[in-house]
C-alpha cells in the first residue's frame, strides 16, 4: 500500500510538473496575441480622432464647444482604450472558442488547455490587459494628436509595431522570468506575468 502511495504521488507531482510545463509554453505566447491585438485595436481609432480630426477640421468644432479640454482628452482616451481592450478580448475568446473545436488535439494537452482557460484565469488576463490597453491607448493618442496628418500618424505609430513584437516575445525567451527588474519593463511585464498565470505560477 505504502510503495502505491508512493508511486501515486510521484505521477500527481510529475502531472502537475508537465501541466506547469506546458502551461507556461502555451502561456508564453498567447499573451503576445492579445498584447499585438490590443495595440492594433487601439491604433487606428487612436490615429483617426487625433490626426484624422486635425485633417476634417472638426478638432477646431470640440475644442470651441462647453466641454473643457481634460474632458475632450479623457473621452478621447477612454474610447480608444474599450477598442484595445475588445479587441484584446474578443482575440483571446476567439481563440478560446477555436481551440475547442478542434478535435484532433491529443487529450492530455486538452486537459492542460482546459484548466489554462477558465473563468479565474481569464478575469487575472483581462485585470493585465487593462493597464496596457491604457498604456497603448495613451501614447497613440499623444503620438495622434502631435502629428500634422494621418499618414504623419501612421508612419509615427507603425514602427512601434516592431517594438512591442520584440519586447512581447521576449517574453517567450527561457530564462526570463518576472521578477522585481521585469516588473518595471512595459509590455514585457504584461507578456511574463501572463505565462505563470496560465502556467499556474503566480506569485501575487
């Protein structure tokens, strides 16, 4: 009885092992998905009420209303911010949804899949891509708003694209883990705080 314990035990611990595994390589890109999704659901309604309202000359009409100019700025951004974060959502149930129909994935993955996606670990996912759609949302507003028309904004904004891929798959990388250091890095925080989410590991 005692030697059955005992190998019941190490196949628990070697499960939870291979669980934590492969929860941590599914979870070290599926944040690069929604990090990517989220930026580009904020860019273009970003760029069209910064730039693309300087263009129509309808800027001038909002600034000359009651409304004051905080006012005009905050809903601006909280506009583009719900785009990013839709987005970033809609990206992640998508493929929530298409990884449940696929039927030739092997069961003891489809395990690990399954415990990866519920309801805690989504509502921990969505309270990460909050704070960066903010963080996207605002500094395509500024780059928006600086530039004098929207090609000047896109042509601004598109090498930010290269950036945040680089920074979001370094994420991926062995070897880094989130810690006080990677905490303070944008983006890169976001994409390793989501890997021991979903690989079950993190540390509050």
């Amino acid at each position: 009885i005692g030697k059955l314990k005992k190998k019941e035990n190490v196949a628990i611990l070697q499960s939870k092992r291979w669980n934590e595994i492969l929860g941590k390589m599914i979870g070290g890109w599926l944040p690069y998905i929604f990090i990517l999704f989220g930026f580009m659901g904020a860019m273009y309604p970003a760029l069209d009420l910064g730039s693309g309202e300087k263009e129509r000359g309808t800027l001038e009409t909002i600034l000359s209303s009651p409304a004051s100019r905080f006012d005009i700025v905050m809903g601006k951004f909280l506009v583009i911010m719900l785009a990013a974060f839709l987005t970033a959502f809609l990206a992640l149930a998508g493929l929530m949804i298409g990884l449940s129909q696929i039927s030739d994935i092997p069961p003891q993955i489809l395990v690990v899949v399954n415990k990866m996606f519920n309801l805690k670990t989504m509502a921990l996912v969505m309270t990460l891509v909050l704070p960066v759609s903010a963080f996207f949302s605002a500094t395509l507003l500024s780059l928006s708003i600086y530039a004098n028309s929207f090609k000047e904004a896109q042509s601004i904004a598109a090498p930010l694209n290269i950036a945040i891929v680089f920074i979001a798959v370094m994420g991926t990388l062995p070897g880094i883990e989130l810690n006080a250091i990677t905490a303070m890095i944008p983006i890169l925080n976001v994409s390793l705080a989501s890997k021991d989410i979903f690989g079950g590991t993190i540390n509050p």
